[in-house]
C-alpha cells in the first residue's frame, strides 16, 4: 500500500476530473434552474462563483482524501 502524494500521476489525474466535473456539472445545474433560459441576460457572475467555489471545495476534498483510506485516487471511499 502506498500512500498517494500530490505528486502522483493518477492522483493528478484523478483530482483533475474531479474538479472540473463538479465545476462543470453545478454551472449547468445552475443554468438548467434558470427557467426559461436567456443567454444573454444570465446572471454568469453569480453562476461562475457558485461553480468555482464548489470545484475548490471539491480540489480541498481531494487534498484531504490523499490522507484517508487504502487508495491512490483522490476519493475518500476504499
């Protein structure tokens, strides 16, 4: 077993796709929510920091997670 260091290729990898799904996937739920949907006249500041802050919660997640369980990815699960 080793433990996974901020270095490692697949945690990079890992980490990566972790935080861009999450900011990917809460900018669209935000856009989805927005009804009916104006591209022009949507408020993007406010989607873009929603979005943001939870892909670094999501990169700090990743960075805790290195430091629990038996895995080299950037999950907490085993």
């Amino acid at each position: 077993m080793t433990v996974p260091t901020p270095t490692t290729k697949r945690f990079l990898i890992d980490l990566g796709e972790r935080v861009v799904a999450t900011f990917a996937a809460s900018l669209l739920a935000i856009a989805l929510a927005a009804q009916p949907f104006n591209v022009l006249e949507f408020d993007w500041g406010s989607a873009l920091t929603v979005s943001v802050s939870a892909a670094f919660l999501t990169l700090l997640k990743g960075l805790v997670a290195q430091h629990t369980g038996p895995t080299d990815g950037a999950g907490l699960g085993t």
